[in-house]
C-alpha cells in the first residue's frame, strides 16, 4: 500500500499540499488575532471611571 502524503510521493501536489495548509494556519491565526484585539477594545471602551467595577484615578 502507498502512502500517498509521504515526501515526495505526490510530486509537485506535496508543495501545494503545504503550502494550503499553512495558507489555512495563518488565516486562522490572523482571525483570532483580529478577534482578541476586537475584545480586548470592547473591554476598554466598557471600563469608563464609575461603572461600579472600575474606577478611575483620582487626579490631584
């Protein structure tokens, strides 16, 4: 039996195989980057002085 993903058995497919799974890593690491970033925004906006669970600084 051939095992059909061992290097250098598909030829030219292997690079494109590769190539396709990292293409589909780095999305899916750009998305949650993007997505933290989003979050950690909304929690910024949603700690404004006085809510009840933050307070600001008293300034001098």
């Amino acid at each position: 039996m051939r095992v059909f993903l061992a290097h250098g058995a598909l030829g030219v497919w292997d690079e494109v195989i590769f190539l396709g799974i990292t293409a589909v890593f780095a999305l899916i690491m750009a998305y949650s980057w993007l997505r933290s970033r989003r979050l950690m925004d909304e929690e910024d906006e949603e700690a404004v002085p006085g809510n009840g669970d933050h307070y600001g600084l008293d300034e001098e």
